[in-house]
C-alpha cells in the first residue's frame, strides 16, 4: 500500500482515498483510533443509535469506497474531514475529547472574527509565521486577500452568482497577468494540480504577489468606474486588468533581466519555510 495513501491520526495509521477532489477516510480506522473497542463494527452501529440526528444524515456523510487493503480492494465506508469532525463529535471517548475542545475553540474564534474582522488577519498572520513565511511576504500576502475580497465583494454585486465564475474570472486576470493559466502556473510551482484546494498565492514570490495584486486592484476600479454588471462585462474587467499588470511585469522583467514567474516555491516542510528553485 502506498504511503500517501495513509494518514497519521492520534499516533495510528488511517487508510485514505483521494474522491471528488477531496481525501476520504475510513471510518472504522477513525473509531479504531479514538475508541478501546474491540468491535468497530458493533461501536458504530450503537453510536448511530446513540445519535439520531447522525443516523438519520449518515448516506449525506458516509460513502463507500474501494480502499486497497493487503487482501487486494474491499469496499469500505468513508468520509470527507468534515464527516470526521461529525463523527469524533458522537464518540464518548478521552482521546476524543481534545479534538472536541479543539472544534468549540475553532467555532468560538469563528464567531469573534463575525464580529471584528481585524481578528480573522491576525490570525492568518499567526497561520503564516508558524508555517515559517518571512514578514515582509506575509504583509504583502495579508494585503493581497485585503485586495482579493475588495474584488470579489464587487462581483458579488454585480451578479457573478456562483464558484465556477468567480473562478473564470480570477483565471482570466491571471492569465492576463502572467501569461499563463492558473494551472499551469501550478505547475511551475511543482503543485499537484489534483488538489485544487491548494492555494497557489501560498507559493508566489514577492513579484508573482505583487502583480497579481496590481491585476486584482485594477480589475475592482474598472469594474466600479464602469459600473459593470453580469458575467460577460466583468469578464472584460478582468481582461483590461490583468493586462495593466501584464504591462507592468514585462517593463519589470526588461530591467531584472529574468522572468517574473519562477519555479521558486514556498513550502511548507516539518513547520520551515523552505525556498526551493526548481531548475
């Protein structure tokens, strides 16, 4: 089996499966690890009788999947991380507890930074600095998802009404920016285009954050100036403003003497931020 088929879980190995763009779990290795039983099978059935609410939503949060096992592909019951979490919340377990202490902690800071949004930046500093970013990067990066909602509060507005076109629409200044589609630019990057919950501003430059700063900035005052409305317009928008930092880069590239996008990547490894150039 292979390793990135395994995920480490309260010190046990949990069997895992890449689904719908997402890693789904084995149910029964979450209970094995989190419960003393013997019988999973039989823990799981009482936890749905237990909990009703669970029982009654369990084909919404349980799917099965064919998971390599050493005897060859067996069918086995999953979920997603979300389904996880709903789960350990219906174990009555001490090793559950602290990931239980851990949900309400999240759901409490959920609610603060509804209230004062300055503590929802603080704490994607604090997310960065851990994961080792330099400061001046995290400045840059927090001022870019500053500019990034300015943007998307604007379509919103101006009806762009679901995920895939606000996708089109990031993928059109991009592009426009750096010459080059989102994904491949993942690619440089040396991201797995598989996981598209990968955020590729985590793995720009200062210049790659910069320009598309500068393309988001000017996308949101066309956009306003024009008083643009539906997807066609703001696509347009989006055009026009990735072409202004488009023009900017490649001014800038003339004098640097190299290109802006590069395979230089922010990684996280072990908690340390490493550059790493790829030649």
């Amino acid at each position: 089996m292979d390793s990135n088929k395994l995920a480490v879980f309260q010190g046990k190995q949990i069997r895992r499966k890449w689904f719908n763009e997402e890693w789904w779990f084995v149910l029964e290795d979450i209970v094995s690890a989190l419960t003393d039983s013997k019988d999973i099978k039989q823990y799981i059935q009482k936890m749905k009788q237990r909990d009703e609410p669970l029982d009654k939503g369990w084909v919404q949060i349980v799917h099965i999947l064919p998971i390599d096992t050493a005897g060859g592909k067996q069918n086995m019951n999953c979920v997603n991380t979300k389904g996880a979490f709903r789960i350990i919340q219906s174990i009555p377990s001490p090793r559950a507890e602290p990931f239980k202490q851990w949900l309400a902690k999240v759901g409490y800071e959920r609610v603060q930074e509804i209230e004062n949004p300055e503590l929802a930046q603080e704490r994607a500093k604090e997310y960065y600095e851990i994961k080792g970013y330099p400061k001046d990067w995290i400045e840059k990066r927090l001022r870019g998802i500053a500019i990034r909602q300015d943007l998307t509060d604007e379509w919103k507005k101006r009806d762009i009404k679901n995920k895939k076109e606000y996708a089109i629409l990031t993928n059109e200044i991009s592009e426009a920016t750096f010459d080059i589609p989102i994904q491949q630019h993942k690619k440089i990057k040396g991201l797995d285009p598989k996981f598209k919950n990968e955020n590729l501003r985590d793995h720009m430059t200062d210049l790659e954050l910069i320009f598309t700063m500068l393309g988001e900035k000017v996308t949101t005052e066309i956009t306003k100036s024009e008083d643009s409305k539906g997807f066609n317009k703001c696509k347009g928008d989006a055009k026009r403003g990735g072409k202004v930092a488009r023009n900017a880069r490649i001014e800038t590239e003339k004098e640097i003497g190299k290109p802006v996008v590069s395979s230089d990547n922010y990684l996280d490894i072990s908690g340390k931020r490493k550059m790493i150039g790829k030649k």
